[in-house]
C-alpha cells in the first residue's frame, strides 16, 4: 500500500499476490492481522507524551512481569540483553523488552489511547491484550496502520484514506467531489518528528539488526518492521515526507511461514516499492518544527555528562524536557578502570557482561560468588511468538575458578561451556521445564543452580 501522507491519498494497493488463487480474491490490506512489534512507535511516541525523552534509559536485562495469567518474561529477537539503552535505540532497534518495561510503565490504556488516536479502531480490549500489546497481540488493517505511520510523517496529522477524488456523469458533469478534510491530531508535531527521526536512524539499529540491512536505503527514510506469533506476519512500514508505503506479507489462510521475519520477507519489497513511489518526487525528508532542542547527554543515562562519562551523544528534546542534572553512572576507579553504578535490576547484566560495579568506594570486580541461572529467570513464562526465535539462550553466571559449566533441561544435558559467562542454545518448546546448571570447579567441587520457566503458544 502507498498513501500520501499530506492528505491521505490512495495512490497503490495490492491486495493479494495472486487474485485466481484458492485465496487471492481476499483483499489482505483490509483483513485484520497481528502487527508485531510495528506497534512500537505508538507506544513509545505515547511515553514521549508523557515526560520520557529519546535519551530517557530504558533496561533491556532479564525481566518478569506479573500478569493475570502469571509470570510473563518477554525476549528478544536475538535472545542477547544489552543493560541500559536509550530510548532512541530501544526503538530503531526494536529491543521487546524495554518495550514492555515501557508498556508496564505508562498502562495498557496508554497505548490504546493513542493507537485508537491513529485509526486503529480495532484495538479496543486491554485485558484481552495485557503486556503483549506494544509486541503485537491484537488485530489491526494494512490500511490503517499504513496511514497511522503517515502521521509521523505529516506533524502528528493523520489522514483518512481515500481513492475517488470526482465522479462525472458521460456529458462531463461533476456528479461527486471530494471535499479537502482536515487532519486528525494523533499527536503534537515536535514528538511526530522525534518518532521519525528515532526510525530514519540506521546507527540507532545496528544493535538490534546489525550495520548493513534491507531498511537501509539512499534517502534515509524512517522505517520499522513486525513479526507476529510463528512468522504468520510480517510488515515493513516507511515513508518519507510524501510517501507512506506499508508492507504486509503473510497467508491469507492465516498458515504460518517458515522463519521468516519483517526483516527478510516484507523489508526487500518495502525497499523497492518506496523507491519507486518516490520517483517524481523531492524525496524530502520530514521537516523539523520548532520546539525542539539539542543537547549533549552521556548514554546511555540521557543525563547531562559527569566528569567521568567516556563518550557523548548529541540527542533532540522537546524544549523543556532537557536534562538539567549530570549523571554519576560511570566512574573511574583505582588504575583508571571504569566502573559503572547501574540501577539494581541491571547489576546482574552488569556483572555478567564484565563490568566493574562501583561500590561508592573503590570500585567492585566482576564476577559472581557462585553459580546461578540468569536466563530465563526462575519463574518465566515465555511466549513462543514470531519476534521469538525457535531456539533459547540458556545463561549462567559461574566463579571465574569454575572449568567448565553444564546445562541440563529436564534431565537432558543441554550442552557445556566456560565461565564467567557461560551459556548454551536450547530448542524452544512449549510446556513447563527444569534447569540444572553444574559448575565444575578446579579445585574439584561442583556448584549447582537451578531454574524453572514455562513456554506458551498465546
């Protein structure tokens, strides 16, 4: 699909891949489908709404969340954590986790709120949907989500699409013409930019698709992408100031497809369809409103720089929701080592991924006492979706003396590796199931650990 965004014209549709197939008269551009993680930028265009910033850190570490169908422990794609992270990479990169520490956050009505504000009418049940909206749990029309994107291209306006311009009867009578309608106000132009910007952002993805992808492209548009549970959906959704293009790939018969993600299966389309929706075009990128300033924070705590910060980065805020104060996260120690003074529900990660954990003294080394799952932790409840992959990093964090570490699940030995961070892959399968995790020692002891986790298909 490709729309206009400055007024919502219709300017291409393909409704099925082929229309003489079983089901190629079913037009899938109106058919309601789990977006996947393409919901994100409304939820966090709402957190901006509501006092976070681009900078604003945001934890991607092992997390539980209490639900009213028990423990939930979302994932990401790649089964890695990366500790704190901005909200600009949180997004770009499409990390599940800060998206729904984010959702706990703000509340499940925050992101219907505005999603019903983008057109995305049906979407209307929270508790039906829970902490697995922001990653795609409920239904939504290519059209709609098409032109709810198509507001952060036009200063937060959103567009009713349209295809009849004028109707004339066969003596050129003008029997209909459609009246120019204003824009609905999904939200304010400065965070419409902030949410664009944060998508045209290829250095911002890199942690979660890698340097070089198929939404790279010559004109640096803003891009995001979904999968939905066993790869049924996959969506690629762009645009540039004048053209909005979302791609939907899937089954009409609602048959999953073979590991196939927004990234490889509807991106590549994407990409050319948009570069040829822009040709006779300026290619303009979305201008910047006022309102907005830049400043220099030290990331990932989106503070003002401390004197010990390593590196700076130059981030937009609505004016007014600049920071003001200097962080005291990193911190240099005895030798000039850096140490960093995480929150306490990323110490773990901290330690696990090598860091020095200041102590407000001299500093503390890496390394735990003894032996303990990290991931999945101990009651996490697993939904086997598409932004899931088919297989589970199991995770340990092992005495540095340890020789080896081994991972059991269920009796089965899951495989061996060495400390301070050892881990194996695991199949992904539904059902409840046991860890065991042995650290064998030098000196000739053994450590254990265990863990326990269930996967469900929702």
């Amino acid at each position: 699909m490709v729309l206009d965004p400055r007024d919502g014209r219709l300017l291409a549709l393909v409704g099925s891949a082929d229309y003489s197939a079983s089901t190629g008269q079913i037009n899938m551009a109106l058919e309601p489908r789990q977006p996947g993680s393409a919901l994100k930028p409304l939820l966090y265009a709402a957190a901006l709404e509501r006092g976070y910033t681009a900078a604003s850190p945001l934890l991607d570490v092992p997390s539980t969340f209490v639900t009213s169908t028990g423990p939930y422990a979302p994932v990401n794609y790649d089964l890695r954590y990366r500790g704190p992270v901005p909200l600009r990479v949180a997004l770009a990169s499409s990390l599940n986790v800060p998206a729904v520490r984010t959702l706990e956050d703000l509340g499940v009505e925050a992101l219907l709120e505005i999603a019903h504000r983008a057109g995305l009418s049906s979407l209307d049940a929270a508790e039906a949907y829970g902490l697995a909206l922001t990653l795609g749990g409920g239904g939504v029309r290519l059209l709609d989500l098409t032109a709810a994107y198509g507001a952060f291209a036009d200063g937060g306006q959103r567009h009713q699409p349209w295809v009849v311009a004028r109707v004339r009867d066969h003596t050129g009578r003008v029997l209909y013409e459609r009246a120019a309608a204003p824009g609905i106000t999904v939200t304010s132009p400065q965070i419409a930019y902030l949410v664009a910007d944060m998508l045209a952002d290829a250095d911002a993805r890199i942690p979660g698709f890698g340097a070089r992808t198929m939404l790279d492209t010559s004109f640096n548009a803003s891009v995001k992408t979904g999968t939905s549970s066993e790869f049924r959906d996959n969506w690629t959704i762009g645009f540039m100031a004048e053209r909005v293009v979302g791609i939907w790939v899937g089954n009409a018969d609602q048959q999953p497809m073979r590991n196939v993600s927004g990234v490889t299966g509807a991106a590549p389309i994407w990409r050319d369809v948009i570069t040829a929706a822009l040709e006779g075009t300026s290619r303009a990128r979305i201008q910047r409103p006022a309102g907005l300033v830049r400043a220099s924070v030290c990331a990932p705590t989106g503070l003002l720089p401390g004197v010990d910060c390593p590196a700076t980065v130059d981030e937009w805020f609505v004016a007014g929701t600049e920071p003001r104060e200097a962080e005291h996260y990193y911190h240099r120690v005895q030798g000039g080592t850096l140490a960093i003074d995480p929150p306490v529900e990323a110490r773990a990660w901290a330690v696990d991924a090598g860091w020095r954990l200041w102590d407000g003294a001299g500093g503390l080394e890496p390394g735990a006492a003894s032996v303990r799952v990290v991931q999945p932790v101990t009651g996490a409840v697993l939904y086997q979706t598409g932004d899931v992959s088919g297989a589970l990093l199991l995770r340990a964090s092992a005495p540095a003396s340890s020789e080896r570490v081994e991972f059991y699940v269920d009796g089965v030995h899951a495989g061996s590796a060495s400390a301070p961070a050892p881990s194996v892959v695991w199949r992904l399968e539904p059902g409840q199931h046991e860890i065991l995790v042995v650290a064998h020692l030098a000196d000739g002891r053994e450590e254990h650990a265990t863990s326990s986790y269930k996967v469900v298909s929702p």
